[in-house]
C-alpha cells in the first residue's frame, strides 16, 4: 500500500471514530470499572451492579475522609476484585500496562483515576490520548479543551453534587491525622478569616492531657497576621449546633415547600425554557414554509429534481431538529415544575442529616463550604446551596 493511502485510510478512521464520539458513542475496547457494554448496542453503556456499588462505596469512603491509599487498603483487605481481576472474572480478556504482579490488587492510583473520572456521573469524556499520525505509534496526552465531551450521555452511578465535592476535597491542602485512617474533622475546610490562611490543628498540652486548639498557618509561622486561635471542643461545638439549628430550618414543610416554589433557579430556567421553546417554534414555522415553497419550485421548473431533493433533505433534518427541541425542553420545564430538578434536590442532602447525633467527617464535607474565624473567635459557616436557600 502507498503512504498518502495508508494516510487517507488512517484518517478516515479517525474521522469516524470522532463522529462516533460525538454521538455520545463508547468506542473503548472493555467498559470502564462500574460499566458494562449493552448487550444490544456494544456503543452504549448500561450500569454493573455489582462493579457500581464498590464505585459507590469509594466516592463514600472519600467523603468520610479516608485517603485514596487508605480506601485501597480497605478494598484490599474486604477481599474486593481490583478492576482488572473483576474484568477477568466476569469473562472479559482484559490486560492494562498498569499491571505490575501476577494478581492485580488495589492500588491508590487506581482509586485516584475512579474519583476523578466523570463518566460515573454520566459524562462521557473520550478522545484523551492519540497519536502523531499514523506512522508515529507514540501515545500523546490530549489537551482537555481538545476532548471529546458529552454530557448526561449514560445512567449516572454517583450524584453530580457528590462528585463535585470530591473534586474540592481532592484539592484541599489536608492531611492524615497521625495513627488514623481519616482526616480530621476540619481538616482543609476552616480559614482564617483575617488572612485567608488556612487554620492548623495543634496540641499544645501533652499526650495525657491534650489542649487541642485551632491557629492561624500564618499566624503560627509568624508571617503577619495577627491570627484566629479557637480551641478544638468550643469550635466543634458551635459548628454542632449551627448545623442542627440550619437542618431544622430547612426540613419545616411549610418552609420547603415555600423555598421551593419561590427558588430564583425554578423561575429563570423556565423563563429561559420558554424563550428557546418561542424560538424554535419560529424556526419551525419557517423551515415548513421553506419547504412548501421548494415543492412550488420544483412544479415551476425553478428546480431540478436533484436540487429539490437535496433542499428537501436539508430542511426536513432542520424540521426533525427543532421538533425534538421543542419536545426536550418542554420536558425540561416539567422537570421544574415537578421539584425533581437535581438542582433542586439539595433539600435532601440536609433532611437526611436530621437526626444529627454528633458532627463527622462526611456530615462536614457534605453540608458545609467552609468556615472562618477571626481574630475575635467570631464564626462564620458557609453552608452549600446558598444561592439555591435564597428567596427572591
């Protein structure tokens, strides 16, 4: 075979895989870890019971503050099939060049790439690693604005919300607490409301008698900020309180379903629905006249039959288009209108926290953005959903 038709033929191939790709198809060779390939369409992803409830329990271990070595350590000693021995098990004749021993365990690289992929809240991002062309067979990291992306594509396995507050844990600057398996309480989530700096847990009595207090990064360092400083038992204290006063606010049925029907987010997304639905309907009416008048055309002689039949085409796949446009955010405003929207869904994320006995790991991550105190030993808690809680 010639060169420029080896190239051709290559990049036929990659154009096709790209449309394939864009068409919200799944073109991997195995399905990742928490999917399977459905059976009647080997392009299409369908949820692994089994495998999405390991997934599940990670993202899980990881809002309870567990490290990524930590959760493998876990997985590993609950005898759970590391994603490649799961593969094999279930008949799949899966290799993966992160294979380093004769059985694959867990490892925190693999939980790493779970927590951080987006497919399992339906996004299907393909398109990451390619090649020169096809002569050069080394593999190249694709930038992430060059990816091939496409959103609520496949059944969700973790909540976008939970997924999203994994990713900001992800970068907290936090650490272990010694001889534990989970981060500390605060751990990445309190500041100093003087400086910005993050505020450090510190032991300054002895092992036998801790006096456990918060302090200023900076102000410890004595790096110029005059420092918040609170004691660990006063602060966990308030924080207790604070978030059992918020749930009871929230859960008040009169006050759901007043926050509800008065959410900003509801009035502008169905604002926004209808001005689209207008929109296209217009369009509709149009490319139907449109059409109407290319058959005319044709009967004047205006138009060859190859002409007409191409305008034909065109305009009854715009038609088609705007139809299911219209369809898909009508069915968008019913979502709204039923209080199903996820973006309305917060609610739950306090109700079922309403029968808070003690403050924890996961309760914190979940419900709160952060924290601040000042100098003063004044406490601001930024809770999530704020702009959601607002009435207009």
């Amino acid at each position: 075979m010639t060169i420029p038709y080896l190239r051709d033929i290559s990049l036929k191939i990659r154009s096709s895989f790209d449309i394939k790709r864009k068409n919200g198809d799944f073109i991997g060779s195995f399905a990742t870890y928490g999917y399977l390939k459905d059976p009647n369409n080997k392009n299409k992803l369908i949820v692994d019971e089994v495998a999405s409830k390991v997934v599940k329990e990670i993202f899980k271990y990881k809002l309870c503050g567990l490290s990524a070595d930590k959760i493998a350590k876990k997985l590993n000693e609950n005898g759970i099939l590391s994603p490649m021995e799961y593969k094999k098990s279930i008949g799949l004749n899966f290799n993966t060049g992160f294979k380093k021993r004769a059985k694959c365990i867990w490892s925190a690289k693999a939980i790493f790439r779970i927590l951080e992929n987006p497919i399992y809240i339906g996004t299907l991002e393909q398109n990451k690693v390619t090649t020169p062309n096809h002569k050069i067979k080394k593999i190249i990291n694709v930038p992430k604005e060059e990816r091939i992306i496409v959103e609520n594509n496949h059944q969700p396995i973790i909540e976008k919300d939970i997924f999203e507050n994994v990713q900001r844990l992800m970068l907290l600057d936090t650490r272990i607490a010694p001889n534990k398996e989970q981060l500390y309480l605060l751990s990445g989530i309190i500041n100093c409301l003087e400086c910005g700096s993050n505020l450090v847990r510190k032991n300054n009595g002895t092992k036998d008698k801790p006096y456990i207090y918060y302090i200023c990064n900076n102000a410890k360092n004595k790096k110029g900020c005059v420092g918040a400083n609170i004691k660990e038992n006063i602060l966990e204290n308030i924080i207790f309180e604070v978030i059992k006063s918020h749930i009871n606010s929230i859960i008040n049925l009169e006050k759901i379903i007043n926050i509800i029907n008065n959410l900003p987010y509801t009035t502008r997304e169905i604002k926004k629905f209808n001005k689209m639905i207008n929109t296209k309907k217009e369009e509709l009416l149009k490319y139907k006249n449109i059409k109407l008048k290319i058959y005319e055309d044709l009967k004047s002689g205006l138009l060859t039959q190859e002409e007409y039949r191409e305008f034909v085409d065109l305009y009854t796949n715009r038609i088609k288009e705007n139809e299911s446009l219209i369809l898909k955010f009508e069915k968008e405003i019913k979502i709204l209108l039923d209080k199903s929207s996820p973006n309305q869904l917060w609610i739950q994320h306090f109700k079922k926290y309403k029968n808070i006995q003690k403050l924890d790991r996961e309760i914190v991550v979940n419900l709160i953005e952060k924290i601040e105190v000042n100098k003063n030993k004044v406490i601001n808690i930024h809770f999530k959903y704020k702009d959601e809680l607002a009435l207009k």
